[in-house]
C-alpha cells in the first residue's frame, strides 16, 4: 500500500461515510427519529431528511444544481452544536459527514464506526448493501492561470479551433477498480474566482462498493480501508506538484 503525505492544509471541505442497508419491516420513520436520543448530547440540532436528489441540471449561468428528491421523509440528521459534524439516520442506511477541519482518516473513520455500531444495536439491518467514502476538495489556485494542468492533470480539453476560454465547467468520470469490486465517481468543477483572486477548482470523489454483508462483520471496515487506499491514489494521481504545494 501507498503511502500518501498528510497535508497540514488539506483542501477537503467534507468528508463522508455512507453505507446503504435493508432494515427489518417493523423500521418505519417514527422509529428512526429515536436515534436522537443515544446521539442527542453530541448532534442536538434535528432535521427531517428527505429523498436522494435524483440528477443534476444546469443553471442558466452554468451552475450545476441538484433536482429535488420526491417523496415523504426518508430519516434525519443530527447536527454537532458547531455544525462541522452530521450524523444521519435513515430508513436506507446510516451516513457520517464531517465538514472542515478533518484531521485525518483514522480519527474520522472511528467516530464514524462508533457511530454506525449504535445504528446496528438500535435498528438491527438485516443486511447491508452499499458503502461508499466522499471527498469534496476545494483547491483554490491563484489567478491568472492559463491551463488547469498546471494544478489538476483531468481537466476539459477544447477542440483547438474554438475559443480556450472557459467560463463554467462541468465534467464527471466514472472510474472502474476491478481489483476490489470498486468503482469511482469523480466529478470536476469550478466556482468564481475569490475577491482573493483565486480560482476554487473542486475536486469531488466517491469510492463505493455494492457488496451485500450480514451481520455487523468487520470485513465492511476492511473493505473502507480499501475504499480509502482508492480515493487516496484518484486524488494524488489527479493533482501536480504545483497544486499539492498549496497544501503545505
């Protein structure tokens, strides 16, 4: 295994855990709405959860916006007073967010798994079927640029004849890792430049496996570590020297 250097200024923005389950029938919304009350003392902020966004549409500027989910509740997130934690309870599974500053992966993966352990005794799945890690980095670089592949090596290529200015992009990849049954969605963007004059390039990479697991085993955290080598390699292989010196 690879090992990648621990950057003082990392440039994640959020960091999330997500594993998808089957829950016993008797689980209905009521029922998920008690997990407040092991987690309470933590996450004392409550929201109602609706469905998962189900696509994306441009903007007329240009701006990629989720469509909204349809149907009824779906759980709740449970916020840390200082709103850089999120733990949500679903009818479909369990995710841990955790929004800037994130230390690192061994502390972010336990509170995560003490987490999800509390979900198992309440809830009991009877299987789970899909666990997945997700990255959103915001890499500011310093204005003028003339090529991103100066700071991030997939980037839109123009065709020559036409204009090499870009306004706005948009692009996503998936990526196939045959050697764990994994696959990878990397999605690429940029915001306006800062009043810092700086262009926020985003980053954003989900690693996941649909794998179906009985039982709470530790093969789920031993296949997160192998999600975690992957997002590792997709995002040091996906940035220049340059870029990561921002970081230091």
């Amino acid at each position: 295994m690879s090992e990648y250097t621990v950057f003082p200024n990392a440039p994640i923005t959020e960091a999330l855990l997500d594993i998808r389950v089957e829950l016993p029938e008797d689980v209905d919304i009521n029922k998920i709405e008690t997990f407040h009350e092991h987690v309470k003392d933590r996450f004392p902020d409550k929201k109602t959860r609706g469905a998962f966004a189900i696509g994306v549409q441009l903007m007329p500027d240009g701006t990629p916006q989720s469509l909204p989910a349809s149907g009824g509740p779906q759980g709740f997130l449970f916020r840390s007073p200082n709103e850089n934690k999120i733990v949500q309870a679903r009818i479909d599974g369990f995710t841990f967010n955790k929004l800037r500053p994130y230390e690192n992966w061994t502390v972010f993966r336990s509170e995560a798994k003490s987490l999800w352990n509390m979900y198992v005794d309440q809830f009991v799945p009877k299987k789970v079927t899909r666990i997945a890690l997700r990255y959103i980095n915001r890499i500011e670089v310093p204005l003028p640029i003339k090529d991103f592949k100066e700071y991030i090596l997939t980037n839109p290529e123009i065709a020559p004849k036409l204009s090499q200015f870009i306004d706005h992009f948009f692009m996503q990849v998936i990526l196939p890792n045959p050697e764990i049954q994994a696959k990878a969605v990397i999605t690429q963007t940029m915001e306006p430049a800062t009043d810092k004059n700086k262009l926020p390039l985003i980053l954003d990479i989900d690693v996941f496996m649909e794998a179906v697991y009985v039982d709470n085993k530790e093969e789920i955290w031993t296949d997160f570590e192998k999600l975690h080598v992957f997002k590792n390699e997709i995002f040091f292989n996906s940035l220049t020297d340059k870029a990561k010196e921002l970081f230091k």
